[in-house]
C-alpha cells in the first residue's frame, strides 16, 4: 500500500486528531499512530529531546517493541536519530543492514530488526523538541523524498503540540505546585502543636516532590522546644554519626548554593547506598533564618526514579523557606504561650503574695497604723507583719530579703513565718531573732539572707523594745523635741552565720511617730541614677508630721514617684507607719 495522500480531507481529519488531545502521553500516542498510518510503516518512534543531558529519548513507540525501547537513549550524533538531533536535517535509510550509520545497539537490546527507516527533526519555533521516525515499510518499498515532506508535514504538526502540551501541562504543574505551596504555607502557619508541624512538613515533602524518603532535621532547638527530627521511609541509621558526616562533611562549601545533590556514582553517594540512605539521587537543603543554620532538609529517592531538576529545586527551596519561617514562627510561638503561662502564675503568684501580707489595722489600742508594699517585679522580697501579745503589746516588724522575684517571694514567705512564730515565743526581740536566724540557716538551703527590724510596743510602759537583723535605720519621731531620731542595732543579716543580736529599750510619749521602711524607699532612683535618700524621706515626713499615718504614707509615696519619674524601679517597698498616742 503506497503512501497516503495529504489530501485537506485528511490534513484537517490529522490536524483535529492531534489538537483533540488533552495529555502528552495520548497526543504522542496519537502521533504515532497517524504517522504509521500515513506512511503505511510496520512501527514509529517519537524522541522527546533531553536538554539538560543533551540526548534522545524513547518516550513513545508505535507498533515496535515498546516496553523494550521505553526510556532508551539515543547521544547527540550516534545512530540516524542522533545524526538528525545533530544537523536538523532529515535522513533516509533503505539498506540499514549494511548502512554503518545504524545504532544497531538499540535493535540489539530489544530484539527487532531494522530493514529501513526515515527520521526528521521536530522543531517549534526555533525549538528542537525532538526527532520523528518511521521504521520498515509494510510493502517493502524505498522510502523517498515524498516521504520525507509527508513526515515533516507531521513532525511539524507533532513539535508544535507537544511544545503547546508541555507548555500547558507545565503551567498547570505550576499552578497546582503554586497552590500546594499556598496550602501548606496556610497550614505551617495555624499549627498548634510541634509535632503537629513536624509530621504535615514531611508528609507535605513527601506528595509534592514524589519522593521515597524524607528527613527533616532541626539543631538549634530548646530541650523544651520542637522534636530535633522526623523522617519518612529512612531508617534510624540517618543519625549515626558517621552518616551524618558523609552528609554534611563539606557543609560549608555547598551552603552557599543553597543546595547539595548526591548521585549513585559518586564517591559519598556510593558509601551512603552502601548504608542503604538511596538508590538513585539525594537532595540536601539547609535551613536557615537570617543566614543562621536552623537544620536540614534531606530528600532521597523520586518514585519516578527519575533526576531532580530545576523545578524540584525551586520547589524544595521554596518549601525550606516556608518550613524554616513557619518553624521560627511556632518556636516564637510556644515560647510565648510559656511566657504568658509563666506570666499568668506570676499574676497568680503575686496576688497570693499580697493576700499573705497581714491586714494591719488603722487602729490597735492607743496605736494608729498605715503600711504599704509594692514589689519592683510581679512579687518580691520585702514583708511586715504585726504579732499581737496583749491588749497593751505588740510586735511589728519589717524586713527585707536579698534579691528579687520568686527565689526572694519563696524566702521572705518562709522567713515571715518563721519570724511570726519565733517572735510569739519569747519577750526578748534579740532572741527571737536569734531563734529566727538559726531556723534560716538549719532550715532554708536558699543561700539567701533577710534584713529586718523587730521593735516590740509595751503601751502601759511607754516603751519601744527592738533588735535589728542588719536592717537600715529606722526613723522615730520625737514630738516634744520635734526632732527625727534613729534606731539601729547590731547584728547581721539573717541567713548567714550564727550572731548576736544587741536588743535596746527606748521610752516614747504620746504623740510621737515610729517610721519603718525598706531601702526601696531611700535607694529609689530617678533617671539620673541619683538615690531618693534619707535626708529627703525625713523632710516629707517633718512636713506632714501631724497628720494621720495614711496620710504620711500617701505624701512619701508620692515624693518618691515624683523623683524616680520615669525610670523604672529597681527595689522593692515597704512602709510600717505607727503613731504612738
């Protein structure tokens, strides 16, 4: 049967055929068949051309041995096909048994003979797309020049669809990737948990490259933090050291490419085969944030088995982006969610402290009282307390312990009661002390020492007894002299070692003012770093020297926040305000 006719029957029939088809795999298909059926051959191939390695493939066979030549290669030169990929320019064999120009590698391997053939180039647009071939005339006739302009008639056509096809099969590749991206960047975003982020980066790794094996790696974590790694379809093997090595030996040199690709044949892909890690190719990211080394990503194995291209490696740089921002952001996160937990028991924490402060009356007996604590963070160190012995006597007390936050809220709970108690045993103020201490140092295990000032109010006698525990001066005021006077007394701090505690006895009239105070009080410091001070803390309360205790305490704390402004305050404060009537 000779050659058919190009007739406009059958171009039009041959053009809708091939525009009709909506994948690339039945649009070669279909090429094939009409290029058998045109030119009456007993087989045909199509040969996509491979640019990045620059040779043939056998994407698609008709009436050959198909299963056998799928995949096959053809170099740039080699045999008729590769000559024409060479010159663009078609070729004619007739005798191909005695034509040396035959790749008789290709009939070898799949067991068929080649009798005689014809092959063109598929250009579109100054594009090489491939080559067309139609292989042994049914009737056994020569092929000819007529032939060839039929064949180019259809290579034409072929190159232009299958430029248009993968064109359009590539951008809807895009968009689809585009889109899986968009998802997945919503979804790294509204994780909630680590875990839950871990196993959606590498199952999302997974369906989007079309891989076999997966592992994402984090080192710079918090032993708190997110999980150091999750990996799909590796063994636990991938974090032996010496894997680890091979991988990531040479680190330094391919961070700055961004990424590293490992084939089969090389040296380290050959030991990390051997291992079991691949079979084909492996891919490594880093990933970063803010040029800082957060982990790594390792993809192994495509199930096409085929390379990693361009493609795949915008894709895995666009997602280690993404895994890197939205790991970031999920760190930010759960440390956040402690930072509010921790800030919600501070919350907690200093509303019991200030509820475990006593409530001192305004008035006991012939004594009129105000007190005031304010913590420089959500709790602190300094306490009062008043111990009441009898109708006509009582304790107060202030004291202040070292430092700052919940070491000191935990020893100045500890010390109060401790205090409380001790000071209710004994009439002695330097022995309650003494008592007080040696519970402290037995007892404690805090490293942490307290100040304090006991003074112990007979009101029948007219007398102030007290013992001072390394506390800064404390400040009476003598109504009839109307002069300021101190109290002060030796010993240490409680909580460092064994002391004595000197006690003293002073008589009082009515009318005088007993001041007590934390050094958060004096040592209060204004922007320029200058103390409130003792000398400005007596003058605000010779200025209010006959009014009610409340009020003296409302006109310090006001004087104080006047000079500290706004610098932020560095000390606790306490205040135990006693008129003496």
């Amino acid at each position: 049967m000779p050659t058919k006719l190009l007739t406009l029957s059958l171009i039009s029939d041959i053009t809708s055929r091939i525009n009709s088809q909506e994948d690339l795999n039945t649009l070669l298909s279909e090429i094939m068949g009409i290029t058998r059926d045109v030119l009456h051959t007993e087989g045909s191939s199509l040969l996509l051309y491979d640019k990045e390695n620059d040779q043939l493939v056998f994407n698609t066979t008709s009436g050959l041995k198909e299963e056998s030549l799928a995949h096959l290669t053809v170099p740039r030169g080699k045999g008729i096909a590769g000559m024409v990929l060479e010159t663009l320019k078609p070729e004619i064999v007739n005798d191909a048994a005695n034509d040396p120009r035959i790749f008789k590698a290709i009939d070898q391997k799949v067991g068929y003979v080649t009798r005689n053939l014809i092959c063109v180039p598929m250009v579109a647009q100054g594009e090489v797309q491939g080559v067309l071939e139609a292989v042994n005339s049914l009737d056994n006739r020569d092929f000819t020049q007529t032939d060839i302009k039929i064949l180019r008639y259809l290579s034409n056509l072929a190159a232009i669809a299958v430029k248009n096809r993968l064109l359009i099969d590539n951008l809807n590749l895009r968009a689809n990737e585009l889109n899986c991206l968009f998802q997945i960047s919503q979804a790294l975003a509204n994780i909630q948990s680590s875990d839950e982020f871990m196993d959606l980066a590498v199952k999302t790794i997974s369906e989007v490259l079309q891989v076999d094996r997966v592992c994402l790696n984090f080192e710079k974590i918090e032993k708190r933090g997110l999980p150091r790694s999750k990996s799909k379809g590796f063994s636990d093997q991938i974090h032996d050291e010496d894997v680890v090595g091979l991988l990531f030996n040479d680190k330094s040199e391919w961070m700055f490419k961004g990424f590293k690709i490992i084939t089969a044949s090389s040296p380290q892909g050959m030991q990390l085969t051997h291992k079991g890690l691949f079979q084909h190719s492996m891919i490594l990211f880093p990933i970063l944030k803010n040029k800082e080394w957060l982990g790594s990503l390792v993809v192994s194995d495509k199930t096409s088995r085929t390379r990693f291209d361009e493609m795949d490696i915008r894709i895995l740089r666009t997602l280690t982006n993404q895994v890197g921002e939205a790991y970031t952001a999920l760190q930010v996160k759960i440390q956040s969610e402690r930072l509010k937990n921790i800030d919600r028991d501070m919350q907690v924490a200093a509303m019991i402290q200030k509820h475990s402060l006593p409530i001192i009356p305004k008035q006991y007996s012939l004594l009129e009282f105000d007190t005031y604590y304010q913590a420089s963070r959500e709790i602190g160190g300094d306490f009062y307390d008043m111990v009441v012995h009898g109708k006509d006597e009582v304790s107060v007390i202030i004291a202040d312990v070292s430092g700052k936050g919940t070491p000191a809220a935990l020893f100045m709970e500890f010390s109060k009661t401790v205090l409380q108690q001790e000071v209710s045993k004994t009439t002695s103020t330097s022995e309650a002390l003494f008592n007080a201490n040696q519970i402290l140092q037995d007892k404690s295990g805090f490293l942490m020492f307290v100040t304090a000032m006991l003074v112990r109010i007979n009101m029948t006698k007219k007398e102030l007894t007290y013992s001072s525990a390394g506390h800064n001066l404390q400040i009476i005021y003598r109504k009839k002299h109307h002069k300021i006077q101190h109290l002060s007394g030796k010993g240490q701090p409680m909580g460092i070692g064994k002391c004595e505690f000197s006690e003293h006895t002073v008589s009082y009239l009515p009318g005088d003012l007993l001041v007590l105070y934390t050094d958060g009080v004096t040592e209060a410091m204004n922007t320029k770093e200058e103390l409130f001070s003792e000398e400005r803390l007596e003058s605000v309360i010779l200025s209010h020297i006959n009014d009610p205790p409340e009020v003296i305490r409302q006109a310090i704390l006001q004087k104080v926040s006047e000079f500290v402004g706004e610098a932020e305050p560095h000390d606790d404060l306490s205040l135990f305000i006693i008129r003496l009537n």
